[in-house]
C-alpha cells in the first residue's frame, strides 16, 4: 500500500487563468516589483543602464543578462553567511545565455563589418570579424552576480547601488580546478592550456543555468550548454581520435570525429582580429594549435561543463568540482543534510536523452561547517562517489557507480578511459557504457522539505530522441497523433519525476520512483493529458522545480515553445504528496503501422486543489530562478529572455519588440526587453502561495 502523503501545505490563492499579456500576471491579492534587471548598474561610479545598447565595457560591474538560477544568503555580524534570517542578505544569481546579446549593442551584434544580427547559441553563421567590444560584452554578462538586497524605507525589497557585496563572476574570472586528491594530477593533464600550463587553473564560468546553495552557505553555479561556445574554423585539422570522441559526445564545435571541420557553430568570440594574438578571443578556437604555444586553447572546452562554487560573502576564487562530474548541468540540489551522514547532491544533465546523476560525499555532515565557505567546500565537494541513475520498469531503480574500476567502463570501446580523472570529465561516456536511462531533457531537481524526496522536472523530448518505439517506464509518453494535432512521436509537454532514496540515506545505491505530473494542453484527450489538468493548471515544458522551506509548496515554472500560442510560460504551485501516492495509469504509444511501448507507471492525477497557475510572465519570457524570503512571505523569481523572439535588427529596421517588459511597467527606460528578478508579495502581507 502506498505510503499517506505527510501532511502538506493548501493552496490560498485563485488559480489564474493563461495570458498572452505583455505583463506579469499574478492571483488577486499579490503584487509585484522589479528587484533588479539585465544591465543595472552594480556601482555608481558607471552611468545608469541605457538600454540602447551604448555601453562600453562595463559589464563585470553590471547585473548580467538571462537572470536564471538564484538564492538568497542572509549575513551574520561578523560578515559570514547566516542559515537563519538577519538583517542583511545577498541575492546570487546565474546569467545563463547570449541569445538576446544583440539588445546590448546599439544596432544588433555585427560581423564582417554588417551589423543588425542576432546570432542564436547554436547557429552555423559566417564568422567574419567581429568587433572586439561587442565580444568583451557577450563574454562579461555572462557568470553570476551578488547584489546585497533588502527592503526599503516603506518596505520593498531592493538591491543595494555600492554594497562591498556586490560582485559578479564573469566569462573571464579566474577559476581553480579542485578535485579528489588521488586524482588531482591527472585532472589537470586535461586542463593544460596556454592560459595555465599547468592546469590548476582556468578562466570563466559560462551558461550557468540552474544553480544549488550548499547547507554550509555557499553558491552552485552549474554550466549547462557551455559547449556550444567553441568553435573549428571550416577546413581546420581535427585534434586526436580521443580528444574528438569526447567533443562529439558533448557538442563541442560540432565536427566530425576525423577529417576537417565543415561546420562554425559558435558565439563567434574567437571571430575578432586580434583573435591570433590576444588569447581572451583566440581561447574558443579549439582547432590544433596555430604558429604558437600561445595559442594552444585545445583543451580549453575541457574546463567547462562543471558545477562551479562560489562563496557569495568573499571575493574568494570559484572552485570548478570536478568531482561532480562533467555534462550539461542544468542544477545541483542537496539532499535533506543529515548531521554524521555524507551529503548527496542531485544533478541534471539537460539534453535529450540524456541522465541524472548524484554525487555522494566522503565527508559526514557536520553543522559546525556553516559559514565554512569554500574550505567546507573543499572538505565535502572533492572526495566523493559521482553516481548515475537506472529507473527499472517496475518503480524501482538504483544508483551506478561511475568508476574506472567498473568493467563496463575499464573495457568501453566507444571512448578508452585513461583514468578516473578521465571518468569524471567524460562522464557522460560512463554513464553510456554502463547504461543509465535515457531520460527527457533533465533540468532541475528539488528536495521535498517534509520527506526528503527528490523531484525532477523533464522538460520535453522530440520524436528523434523518443519515438513511439523507444518509450520506457521512466520516460513512458510518446504522443501518436493522439489528439489529432499531428504530433507522432516524443513527449513535447514534459513531465516531473520524482524518487524516495532506500530507508532515506543519502548513500542509498536503490531508490523508488513514480512519476508526479505530465504537462498537457486541457483539452487534449485522456491519452495525453495523463494528470487530467483543466484550464487553470494545465501548462507545458516544466524547468525550474523548487520547494519552500516555509510553506513546502513545490512550485513549478516552465519554458516552453510548444505552448506560447496559449499562453505565455508560467509558475504554478502544487501540493506534493509522496511516491506511491497516485495510483498505475497505463500509456500505450501505438501508432498505425508502428507498434510503440506499452507502460505503466505509478502516477496521480492532481485536481485543481492540488496544482494551481499562480503567475504568468511577459511575452518571449521564461520563468527561471525561485526563492524565498526566511519568512515566506516575499517569493523572488525570475523572467528570462522577455522578448527573445524580437528579429534581428537588420531584417526589423523599425526594430519591433516582443516585449518591452519591464519597461513598459516603468521599470528602467522603456524601449528593450529585459530579463529581471521581480519580489512577489501579498498586499495583505501574509505568506506566499497558503
Ligand atoms: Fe538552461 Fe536546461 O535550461
Ligand atoms: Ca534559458
Ligand atoms: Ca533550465
Ligand atoms: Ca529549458
């Protein structure tokens, strides 16, 4: 018999119908203001934002672009972090993408002397020369930023203009590369690059996206699609077989495993003409090395791809945890800390098909670690166990190892570990070769306040990662036209998992599992709408999954393409339960001609008490970073990317906006989208979401 669900939260709000308004939309009785947004000014000493893209380069003292994860750390007296609430906090957040980096210059971003583009993350484009300042830019938005926060004479929260807090951490910060004792060495063999040729240290943090906060109080920024920064000019020589094999399997500068790059996808940072000599632009051109030692940046991609620690109270160097794993990070959520037990970390690695992961300390729990900073990072993120998930088809699954010492990684043919340095880098090829479950596109785990359990959100797949044939129990929806929409194949509205570790231990190597939610559109039929949503819970493409310690809310945003002629991406607020609680429901992904999977999963279908739309954001946006004031009565979250289908200038000469969100509220000047950090409050005053 399923376990009964602890007691829980109820929902006090009146669930909010979609919008497709050029707004934050919230229930009646909540208010919001703007925190601080993309391009503010972290000191006075630099002129205020003009959002008309005449900045110099200034952005290592501005708030980046593409507001994503973030937390909030209160401060002691003597300056250090403060598990319970005090008078002074920080704001820590990622600034994850350059995809709208064409609203920080004044006519869109520019190569080969033609401005007016707008280059995505993944584009093939012409890489003629770019200006050095527009690149300088791209680069220092991105990393993290700390802003003291706090509320105002009449009581709104927000950032503090000159507070010694104020930081950011950049695409070009130094780094130090920390790792397990025993294999230290061997780390850094891969990290050798002209930059440090010994390999302790690198340069940069980039597409941080979602995040995790450590119970000794320091920062998780975790470095997701970093692999789409590089780039091989057409014709290059490829580096070796192995060091191909590895880029292949992570999307690094997108060219075959032999022959000569036929193919630029990159941000076009190593595209200025001082790439050659000056090493800021020539380090993401990772062909073989051109005339000089100087210029030898091949393993440079082999110092991105980690979770990175950052003590938010000090202006102490970050520390890349090699430990944890090189993927796609999308988050970093610790486990429930137990004082004498070792500390598990869950992690995502968002990209089709592929795996979640847990990182297990060596080190027990001690709460006299707190404020420990980056040496109590040291202590619990270096030595540890790196773990990849298995859902078996019978709600069970179990923790691997990814170990040199495990046969099916020792003799993996695909890619030949050298060691378990090499283990850790490529440890998407580990996981391959010991076969973890495919999963649909990972992104953020969250941790149950009221029984530890883990949920994590998979946003959505495709027919060519998840066809009708390749379904599994974990991942088990592949849509067959179902609905008559024309959809065959994949699972484009996502669905949230969630597991129970074996007796709760944050060593557990089996665990149980069902799945909580899938997205839906209301009214496409039973066979989709799995979790029965209706018109104001229904939503597509969950992200960003985050519990309140106040309240136990589990809140839910999403980001998604497939919906937005419904609605803008939103934040609902569900009410948890527990594994087991919902009872079997079996999907049959049949299609004429193609017989797919048959399933059956252990899942519920939540009524509207239970899942509730609580805010709809500006048009473009994504609903990114969440958290809460101590008392739970202010909630912060973030809107990424308003507007990010505004075109490029050159083929929009009256350069017509999506969205002119937050301006158009009366937040900054008024004219280009921005991503910013709102505070919700309850004109009442009470706590958010009850
Ligand atoms: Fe950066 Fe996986 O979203
Ligand atoms: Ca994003
Ligand atoms: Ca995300
Ligand atoms: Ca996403």
């Amino acid at each position: 018999p399923a376990p009964a669900p602890p007691a829980g939260p109820s929902l006090g709000f009146t669930a909010i119908d979609k919008s497709l308004l050029d707004d934050v939309v919230l229930p009646a009785g909540y208010t919001y203001s703007v925190v601080h947004a993309t391009g503010d000014r972290l000191v006075s000493s630099i002129p205020a934002y003009s959002n008309t893209g005449a900045e110099t380069d200034e952005w290592t003292m501005r708030v980046g672009d593409h507001h994503d994860g973030m937390d909030l750390y209160y401060i002691n007296a003597s300056g250090r972090y403060s598990a319970t609430e005090t008078n002074r906090a920080v704001l820590v957040m990622n600034h994850e993408s350059s995809a709208d980096a064409h609203f920080f210059h004044p006519n869109g971003q520019t190569s080969g002397g033609v401005a007016g583009k707008k280059f995505s993350q993944f584009d093939s484009w012409d890489l003629g020369v770019r200006p050095e300042l527009e690149v300088l830019k791209e680069i220092n938005h991105h990393g993290v930023s700390v802003a003291e926060v706090g509320k105002n004479s009449s009581g709104r929260w927000e950032y503090k203009l000159d507070s010694l807090y104020n930081r950011r951490v950049t695409g070009q910060s130094p780094m130090r590369i920390a790792g397990p004792a025993a294999h230290l060495a061997d780390i850094r063999s891969f990290m050798v690059t002209a930059y440090d040729t010994s390999g302790a240290t690198s340069r940069g943090t980039l597409n941080n996206c979602g995040h995790g906060k450590t119970p000794w109080g320091t920062y998780l920024a975790c470095e997701e699609n970093w692999a789409a920064y590089f780039f091989m000019p057409t014709g290059s020589t490829a580096v070796d077989t192995k060091t191909q094999t590895s880029r292949q399997r992570y999307g690094v500068a997108r060219v075959p495993l032999s022959g000569t790059a036929t193919s630029a996808g990159s941000q076009g940072w190593s595209a200025t003409a001082s790439a050659a000599t000056d090493n800021r632009f020539g380090r993401w051109n990772v062909s073989a090395p051109g005339a000089t030692a100087a210029q030898d940046f091949r393993n440079e991609p082999n110092t991105f791809g980690y979770i990175v620690e950052i003590d938010p109270l000090t202006n102490g160097t970050p520390a890349k945890r090699v430990a944890m794993g090189r993927f796609a990070h999308e988050a970093a959520v610790c486990g429930l800390p137990v004082v004498g037990q070792p500390l598990a970390f869950y992690m995502g690695c968002d990209s089709r098909n592929e795996y979640i992961y847990k990182f297990v300390s060596t080190a027990v729990w001690s709460e006299a670690d707190i404020g420990g900073g980056s040496a109590a990072g040291d202590k619990y993120l270096n030595e540890g166990r790196l773990y990849v998930a298995r859902f078996n088809d019978t709600g069970s699954g179990e923790w691997i190892e990814l170990n040199i010492a495990n046969p099916l990684i020792s003799g993996y043919a695909t890619y030949v570990f050298a060691n378990q340095a090499d283990v850790l880098i490529n440890a998407r090829h580990a996981a391959d070769a010991v076969g973890a479950t495919k999963m649909d596109r990972p992104e953020w785990g969250a941790v149950n306040p009221a029984n530890g359990e883990i949920y994590f959100t998979m946003t959505n797949s495709n027919n060519a990662s998840r066809p009708v044939t390749g379904t599994n129990a974990a991942n088990p929806r592949s849509y067959t036209d179902n609905d008559g929409r024309g959809q065959v194949g994949g699972n484009p509205n996502g669905h949230i998992i969630r597991f129970r570790e074996t007796a709760g231990a944050s060593t557990a190597t089996t665990f149980a599992w069902d799945i909580f939610l899938f997205g839906a559109e209301e009214d496409a039929g039973a066979s989709i709408n799995l979790s029965g949503l209706n018109a104001k819970n229904d939503f597509s493409s969950p992200d960003g999954l985050w519990f309140s310690k106040v309240t136990g809310i589990c809140w839910i945003q999403t980001d998604d393409g497939a919906y937005t002629d419904q609605s803008n991406c939103m934040l609902l607020a569900a009410i948890p339960g527990s594994v087991g609680d919902g009872g079997a429901i079996t999907v049959n992904n049949t299609v004429a001609g193609v017989s797919g999977t048959q399933n059956t999963f252990i899942g519920a279908a939540l009524g509207e008490a239970r899942l509730r739309r609580f805010l709809v954001s500006p048009r473009g946006a994504e609903v990114t970073g969440i958290t809460e004031s101590a008392d739970g009565r202010a909630i912060f979250v973030n809107i990424q990317h308003p507007g990010e289908n505004t075109p490029a200038i050159g083929t929009n000469p009256s350069f017509t906006f999506q969205s002119q969100w937050p301006g158009n509220v009366g937040y900054g000047p008024a004219g280009r989208p921005r991503s910013a950090t709102i505070v919700i409050t309850r004109t009442d005053g009470g706590v958010i979401g009850v």
